[in-house]
C-alpha cells in the first residue's frame, strides 16, 4: 500500500517528512477515512505521515470569546468538552453524532474537514460559526475562512502531501449573543452518514427586532457543505418568527441540490426533508438565542 510510515512529534518535523517525499508522502491523523481509500485504491502514496503523536494540535481553548480548537481534536474530545458544551453546543453535538465510539475516538476534526466529504457532521457547524482554518506549510502560515476553503467542483484548496491543518477558531457564539443549534436525519442513530445535516447561526440585533446575521449551511445536498444563501436573506431581510422561519427554510430546500440515492433517499424526499429540519433547526436556534439572559 505504502513503503514508509513516519509519526512526527512536531508540527515542523512533520512538514519537513513531507517534503522529503516530494508529494507522495500524505498526512493521516486517525486514518478512519485515508486507510480506506489506500485501501481500496482510490488514492496512492509512498509514505505516510502520521501526525496523531503531535500534542501540541489537540486542545480546545477559548480566549477573549473566540474559540480555538487543535486540527488533532478527536470527535470525542469536542463531544466531551464541557467548555464547547457551554460555548458552542450544536458542534459537540455534531461531533457526538459522528460515527461510532471507535471512530470518535480515533477520528479527528481536521481529517473530517480535510477529507472534505460533503456529509461531513463538524464541517457543517464549523462553516455555519464562520469558521477560520490555520493551515501551515515551508511556504509559511495562513488563515482561510472555511467558506472559502472549499472548491465548487468538490474537494479543499489544500494539499495534504504537504500543507496541514492545525486549527480552527471561531468566536463564540454565547459570547456574541447569538443563537445556534444543528440538525440531523440520518438511517439510524450510529454508523451511519446523515441522510441531511444542517447548522444553522442568527445573531439578534437590538431587542430581537431584527437579525444583523443568519447563516444557514446544509449537507450532503451539493459538493460541499452549502451555504443556503437564498433562506438566509430571508431571514436577513424578515426577521425572526415561526412564518419567517418557514419561509426561509423553504427558499433553503429550493437551493438544496441532492441526488437520488439508494442509501439516503431520492432527491425529491431529501429536499423536502431539508425543508422540515432547516425549519426545526431555526426555530431551536431562536430558542437558544431568546434563552440568554440579556
Ligand atoms: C464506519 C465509519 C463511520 C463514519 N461516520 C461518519 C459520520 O457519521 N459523520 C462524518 O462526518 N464522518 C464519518 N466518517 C468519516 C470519518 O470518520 C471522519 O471524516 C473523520 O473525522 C476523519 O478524520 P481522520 O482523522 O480519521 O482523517 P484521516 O483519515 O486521517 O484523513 C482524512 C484526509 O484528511 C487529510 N488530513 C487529515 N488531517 C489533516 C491535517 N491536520 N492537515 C492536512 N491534512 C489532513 C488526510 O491526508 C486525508 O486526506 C465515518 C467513517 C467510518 C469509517
């Protein structure tokens, strides 16, 4: 499958292995998604850089009401932190729907975001947060909305054979008053990839009036988590409210774009699934956001 294997300690010791092999040395952190497509054949490398030894990218910190969580974080580590728990609930939530046990435990939230599956239970939260990724490469470091990380085509402007992933932060969304929650429908409750998932974010501005930001992302239903521009200038432009909600989560399932699938249902259920948990996922939002105490 591959001739090398090397685990690194450091963050410099592994980008220094991965330009030795010249681009066909690739990143692997848990592996849950890379040792199946080696596998299978679906990608090929010479050696692989396990970076799951380098410590110093799994935390998850908070510093003057900005969250900051390492590339290494497993799903287990998000689903258990209580400090998420109070700052950012819908992604521990994300991250306990991931899977099984063994891949929580094992699978991390870079590799979730860098596998870049349209699916992909944290990537959708993390893009709804307005998300910044810190990638670091010899060239140096930068800082890439997840917005703007992924291509239209499918896939990430970044090349694991050698750049990595070493952080994502986003400002909390208790600190900034705002409401969040994520939404999930998949075949049954473990092991299985959700049929639709969607975050949603809206930030009330004075006295609940009006809402001064609405971000509504949604996946598997084009090939990328996406951002369902339409519903949020609903809201953006309505307000909140039950009627609003409806309307914003309709315009939201006529932007979804899935297709056919004998795993997850034909397209025509999904949209109108979409519609019923953009929908759910709204009005929980606006509950959280209406539960702060001012
Ligand atoms: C049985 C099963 C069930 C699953 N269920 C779900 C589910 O319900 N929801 C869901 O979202 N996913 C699910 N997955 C997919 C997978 O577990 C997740 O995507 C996981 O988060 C991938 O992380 P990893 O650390 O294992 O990535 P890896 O497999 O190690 O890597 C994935 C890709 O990212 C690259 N990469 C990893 N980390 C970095 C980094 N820091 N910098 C640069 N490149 C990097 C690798 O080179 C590779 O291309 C499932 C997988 C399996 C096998």
């Amino acid at each position: 499958m591959y001739r090398a294997y090397y685990r690194p300690k450091s963050v410099a010791e592994a980008l220094a292995l991965l330009q030795e092999g010249g681009g066909r040395a690739r990143v692997l952190a848990g592996g849950t998604d890379l040792m199946l497509q080696l596998k299978k054949g679906e990608l090929s490398c010479d050696a692989v850089v396990d970076i799951s030894g380098v410590k110093d990218l799994r935390y998850i910190r908070e510093e003057g009401g900005r969250l900051y969580i390492g590339a290494l974080s497993t799903h287990t580590d998000l689903a258990e932190s209580a400090l998420l728990e109070k700052e950012a609930p819908l992604l521990a939530a994300a991250a306990r729907s991931v899977g099984s046990l063994q891949i929580r435990n094992v699978g991390t939230v870079g590799g979730n975001v860098v596998n870049a599956q349209p699916a992909a239970d944290t990537a959708v939260p993390l893009m709804a947060l307005k998300a910044v990724a810190t990638i670091v490469s010899p060239a140096g470091v930068r800082q890439v909305f997840l917005d703007d990380l992924y291509r239209p085509e499918g896939g990430v402007k970044l090349d694991p054979t050698c750049e990595l992933l070493t952080e994502f932060s986003f400002v909390s969304p208790r600190a900034a008053g705002a409401g969040a929650a994520f939404g999930r429908v998949a075949r049954r409750r473990a092991l299985a990839l959700p049929v639709f998932n969607t975050a949603v974010l809206l930030v009330p501005g004075a006295g609940r009036a009006f809402l001064t930001e609405a971000r509504i992302v949604m996946g598997p239903v084009a090939r990328l988590p996406l951002r369902a521009r339409q519903g949020e200038r609903v809201l953006l432009e309505q307000g909140a409210g039950e009627e609003i909600f409806l309307q914003a989560a309709a315009a939201a399932s006529l932007e979804a774009a899935p297709r056919d699938s004998v795993f997850r249902g034909s397209a025509r259920y999904r949209k109108k699934l979409a519609r019923v948990i953009v929908y759910r996922t709204l009005l929980q939002a606006w509950e959280n956001a209406c539960s702060r105490v001012d």
